[in-house]
C-alpha cells in the first residue's frame, strides 16, 4: 500500500525499532514485509528462515544484506545485533514457546503471531520468560487495532444499540491440503479453534471488554477425511458472559470462507460482514434512526501493530494485547474443547472488571466526515 500524501513520512530508521521477523512463510511474504515497509514506526533489520535463497532474496529487495539473513541454528547469534530490538514470531504454533524464550533470554521484545502457543502452559511459560527478562510480550491480535472493530466495540459499550442481549461470530474456511501443518495437532495444538475460530473468540471478548463465565461446545470430526486424522473438522461454542449476554461461534476447516460477527441489542443492531480479513472490513450500525456505514481512511492492519507495539517499547508502555490477552483466550479455548468432549457446560475462572488483560490503548484512524 503506498503512503498517501497527507500521511506523514515514516520516523527515520534510526530512531525507529529494527525487528526480526523470524518465520517467511506467505504471512510474512505477503502481509509483514509490505506492512514493515509503510510502517512508521518500525523496520526489518533481519530475517530468521531455513530457506537460505529465499531468505536472500528478500533481503535483496528490501534493502538488507545477505549477512541479515540467519537460519534457525544461527537465531541466538541475533543477540549481537543492537538494531535488533525485536522480533515477530511467525511460526508454527508449536515453535512459538521456544523461540520467543530464546529472544526473551536475548533481551529482545516479543510480538509473537496469535494464538500464543499451543496451550495454557506453553503460552504462560513466554509471559513468564519474558516478564523475567524484562522485556515487552504482544500477542499478534490485529483485530484489536482496526478501526471497524474499535467502531464495532464503541457501538457496543457506547450504548448506541442499547442493552445489549446476544452475539453471534462465525469464521469458517476449507482447508484442502492433508499436509497442511494447521492439520497436524503437534503442530498447530488443533484445529480450526485456535486458527481461525480465535477470531471469533476473541473479538467477542473485546467488544464486550468483559470475560464469557461459562462455555458449552459441540465438535465434528469426521471418519475417512484424511485432512482430519488429527483434528476436528468443524467446532459450535456457545459463551456466557455476565448480565446474562450469549454469544454464540462457528468455525470450521470444511465449510465456504465465511467472516461475521453480529450483535443485538434492544435498541439497534450491528453487523460486520466480513468481519476478518486483512482488508475491506465492514462495519453496519443499524437503529431506530436508520442504518449506517462507518467509513476510514486507508491503512494497513500489519503496520498498526508494528507501530503499536513500537511505540510501546519506545514509551515503555504495556501492549494493548499483552502475552495475557493470549493466555486468557487459551484458557477458553481448553474449556471449549473440554465441553466439546464431555458434553458439560464448564465454568470459568471468574474475572472482574473492563479489559482485565489489555493495556495501553492504541491509536487507530479516526472515521471519516
């Protein structure tokens, strides 16, 4: 996305913080690299791949040397690198827990792709290493610096649609390949949940900006699917959350992308359609004056985390989506799974109060006139 005139030019590099993005998979090729570019608040200062050509071809057309470019047996050696001051993990799940430690034992900053880890004590044990270390943790949640769904959130909290009654979120999509890595539960710690059902979840939780008091699930997992040996194909959770609000999910590997999120409240309604992905959000706010469609100007999903967390390293500030944020939602996710098994609703830890796990609060383009 090219910079548009009346958006100010990057800070200069000096002054900006060098990341590591550790992972070039298409996220990386096609969201981060372009995202960190228009960013103006970070760079790429180096990349951690097992594909050495293509880890220097990257580099070649951004700028950076091939002396940049480290495998994963060299990544400890970025602890050198002064202009390294973070990096963004974007590896398989499984791989999330070991490399943000070993950058956290490093001294640098952690922005690691969601979900956290692949379990509550995986994703706990990088709060902790990174708590230790002294260094800032954000869990890669983009949905929580759009502007369509801060809209959505101050809708909600605002009062436009009055008391609010029922949610509901849906995230499915087909996933075609057996060897996907996303379908292999050592991997990924399962299926479309932690993927793309997270979404879902953790949308809901920040709209509301309060935590579910209970789950109840359902699960399929189909016989003689070689794409779901491992994990299931398709996941219903239903959330509590205090006051008496239901929210209901869907998600699923099997079934025609689809991206929602809706929420109903006595007075007005709201509708996102679609709802997550990199670009073309819409957000629809419907009472009893009508119907209308917040719009904004353009911007880059990638580059307002980038700069988000950035700028909190810079101001010394906590990440609006903390390593917190990430544990709190694997959390429900074990309850999700553990209802889907035993057919029980299970009941959450109890937490009080707004936004227990954020922190400090984003800048996100304003709506247009």
């Amino acid at each position: 996305m090219p910079l548009k005139p009346d958006i100010d030019p990057p800070t200069p590099q000096a002054q900006r913080v060098g990341f590591a993005l550790v992972g070039i998979g298409k996220l990386t090729a096609e969201e981060l690299i372009p995202a960190a570019r228009i960013s103006e608040e970070a760079y790429i200062a180096a990349l951690v791949t097992s594909e050495e050509d293509k880890g220097e071809a990257f580099a070649r057309a951004f700028n950076l040397t091939e002396g940049d470019v480290y495998s994963y047996e060299e990544f400890d050696r970025l602890a050198e690198r002064d202009d390294v001051e973070a990096v963004y993990i974007v590896l398989p799940n499984s791989l999330h827990r070991e490399y943000a430690v070993r950058a956290a034992q490093m001294g640098k900053h952690v922005l690691c792709e969601k979900p956290l880890s692949v379990n509550v004590e995986d994703a706990q044990a990088i709060v902790d290493a990174c708590q230790e270390a002294g260094v800032k943790l954000m869990t890669a949640y983009r949905c929580q610096y759009t502007p369509e769904h801060w809209a959505a959130r101050e809708a909600v909290q605002g009062g436009a649609l009055g008391k609010v009654k029922l949610l509901d979120s849906i995230h499915v999509q087909v996933e075609d390949d057996p060897e996907a890595w996303r379908l292999k539960r050592d991997l990924a710690g399962g299926g479309p949940v932690p993927d793309v059902g997270i979404y879902c979840l953790n949308t809901l939780r920040f709209v509301l900006g309060q935590e579910p008091q209970w789950v109840f699930a359902a699960q399929h997992q189909p016989g003689g699917d070689p794409r779901f040996r491992e994990v299931e194909e398709s996941v219903s959770f239903m959330l509590g959350f205090p006051g008496g609000v239901i929210a209901n999910a869907l998600t699923s590997y099997g079934a025609y992308k689809t991206t929602t999120l809706r929420v109903l409240g006595e007075d007005g309604s709201l509708l996102m359609d679609p709802a997550f992905p990199y670009e073309g959000l819409k957000v629809q706010i419907s009472d009893k004056a009508g119907k209308r469609e917040p719009s904004f100007p353009d911007y880059n999903q990638f580059g307002l985390e980038f700069d988000h967390f950035a700028r909190c390293i810079r101001q010394d500030q906590t990440p609006w989506t903390p390593g917190e944020e990430g544990v709190q939602d694997h959390v429900i996710m074990a309850a999700i799974y553990e209802s889907a098994r035993t057919g029980r609703v299970v009941e959450l830890p109890k937490v009080d109060g707004q936004d227990a796990f954020r922190g400090t609060q984003p800048d996100v383009p304003k709506q247009e006139e």
